[in-house]
C-alpha cells in the first residue's frame, strides 16, 4: 500500500471515530396538536371515527402527534355556544364542528383567532359563516352539503314506495333558518307530486312523542323527516314511534336506517368528514382556513333497511332498490 493511501485510510478512521464521540444533536420534539370537537348530537358516531381515521392517514395520528377535545350538545343547541368557547379556552389549535349550521355559527362566535373547519352544513355563505364559498375569509372553511337540494326527493321517494299515498307529514321547525327553506321546498315538491303536505312543529326532543300522536290521529301512514338537530338527537325515539305506528318513515341521514329506520337519502356524512380530514391537514400543515375554498358535498346516498320494510308489509319497487346505495338485510 502506498504511503499516501495509508496516510488517506488513517484519516478516514480518525474522522469515523471523532463523528462516534461527538454527541448527536437533538432533534425537536413533533408538535402535539390540539384539535377541539364540537358535536351537536353526540361525538360517538361514525362520521367522527372517519374524520380520526382520515387524519391518521394523513399522519395526524391521536396520541403521538394529535389530541382530541370532545365537546357533545346532546341535542340542545343553546349550550353549543358555551362549549365552543370550552374549547377556545383549553387552548385548541383547530376547531372541527361535525355538523349543522348552528355548530358552525357558535365556533365562529367564539373564536376570530383559531382555525375552524365545519364538518357538513347548509349553505355557509347564507349563515354568514363565510364570506364566499371561494373565498371564505377570516378563520373558517369547511364542507357545505346539498342538504336543501334533497329535500323534495324524500317526498317523491315516499310517493315510490306507496304510490297511494295522498297526505304525508313532515316533521320540521320553523324556528330553525334552515327548516322555514326546507319547507319552502316541500310545499312545492308536494303540490308537484300531488299529495297533501302536514306540517308538524317539532321544537324540542320532548316533542316527538305528540307529533307522533297527531299522526296517529290523523291516520297518516307516512312521514318526512328534517335534519334539524333536535329529530337528530331524537333518533330512537322517532324509529321507535314509527314502528310502533306502522308508519313509513324518510330520513336525512344513513345512521337512522342502520338505527332500524325505512329510509335515507341524504349527503354522505362519513364522506364529508373525511374531506374536512384534508382540509384540517392543509391548515396544520400551515395553510390559512379563509384562503382555502369552501367544499360541497359530492357524494349522496340512499339507503333502504329492507327488513323494516317487511315489517311495515311493504314491497319496495324493484326499481327503487336498483339506485340504493346500500341495502340493509
């Protein structure tokens, strides 16, 4: 071995052990972020395992790197103010609000400074939740669903499954923005299809049970329900009463056939909430919510719980069932 090449070897074994000696510098510790959830009804449902799951495949994962900070209404919506400045004052980095314009509406009131994603809501420009769809402004973007635009198509789902019906009940709250539109639409959609609309006032969870009775007394065999929170968070209760009743029920959502309800047609909750999961990513990973457009909701489903439906005697159109989504056995 030449001289030159010994004297490169030994500096090379000098340089290999002075690197070993020398402490390595420690690396920053990852942020943990705090992410506050905001949930009228209950956080125990799927559209909330989606949202984490979502995150976690985005490498948000709970534990190492996320916490989550629940905050449930329980169906009463004067208290979901209060627990949006709950979470305001534990010091979340983001605020996700599962669903309703209501929810999104109390976030934004409690916080001009931190970031909010509305999970699925109506029409957040008209709430004055955002400024634009495109731009929305401030510190909140989110998902807006197409809840309004299906109203009418539960009627006529009604009138498929029972072509006979002449009188059909909705269920809604006029105290509520969204329902004195929702109804708006169902007049017109009933005057369209031909048949009477009944026009129930459910206020409060406490409600139902007097709504059911008006149909009952009234003698009519079907009803329409409104997503509005206080029938959401009345669920049970509402599938309870219509199987009691023999009563053909639509609803807004999936979760009330899976419940043991008729049927839903209605935007894809768990669709939204991983679509909100990427929207929370981007303002984590640094992007500003009001430079980041507002969503729509793409994906709209319609489920038939076919084991209700012979409960209730009643055959559902083959027709029907070819554009379900999904068909509960």
């Amino acid at each position: 071995m030449k001289q030159r090449d010994v004297l490169l070897l030994g500096m090379f074994i000098l340089l290999v052990f002075a690197r070993a000696a020398t402490p390595v510098a420690a690396q920053p510790a990852a942020k943990t972020y705090r992410v506050g959830v905001l949930c009228p009804v209950t956080c125990e449902t799927s559209d909330v395992r989606t949202f984490r799951s979502a995150l976690a495949a985005l490498g948000y994962k709970e534990g190492p790197n996320v916490l989550f900070d629940y905050r449930s209404a329980a169906g009463d919506l004067k208290r979901l103010r209060a627990l949006a400045g709950e979470l305001v004052q534990q010091g979340n980095d983001l605020i996700y609000t599962t669903f309703g314009t209501v929810a999104g509406l109390s976030a934004k009131r409690a916080t001009t400074s931190i970031p909010v994603v509305v999970g699925s809501a109506g029409d957040l420009v008209d709430a004055g939740i955002v400024k634009s769809l495109s731009h929305p402004g401030g510190n909140i973007t989110g998902i807006t669903s197409l809840a309004l635009e299906l109203e009418s198509k539960r009627l006529e789902l009604l009138t498929q499954l029972m072509p006979t019906l002449s009188r059909i009940a909705f269920f809604h709250d006029t105290t509520n923005p969204y329902s004195v539109l929702a109804v708006k639409l169902q007049r017109a959609a009933s005057a369209q299809l031909g048949v009477e609309l009944r026009e129930i006032q459910v206020h409060e969870p406490t409600d139902v049970d007097q709504a059911f009775a008006t149909i009952v007394g009234e003698q009519l065999k079907a009803v329409c329900v409104d997503g509005y929170i206080p029938l959401l968070a009345s669920r049970d209760r509402i599938i309870e009463l219509a199987a009691k009743h023999r009563i053909a029920a639509v609803y807004p959502f999936k979760h009330f056939v899976e419940a043991g309800g008729l049927l839903s047609y209605g935007s894809s909750l768990d669709e939204n909430a991983k679509r909100a999961a990427a929207l929370v990513g981007k303002i984590l990973a640094g992007a500003k919510p009001g430079e980041i457009p507002v969503e729509q909701s793409t994906k709209v489903e319609l489920i038939v719980n076919l084991k209700t439906a012979k409960a209730l005697d009643l055959i559902v159109p083959p027709a029907l069932l070819a554009t379900a989504d999904e068909v509960i056995e």
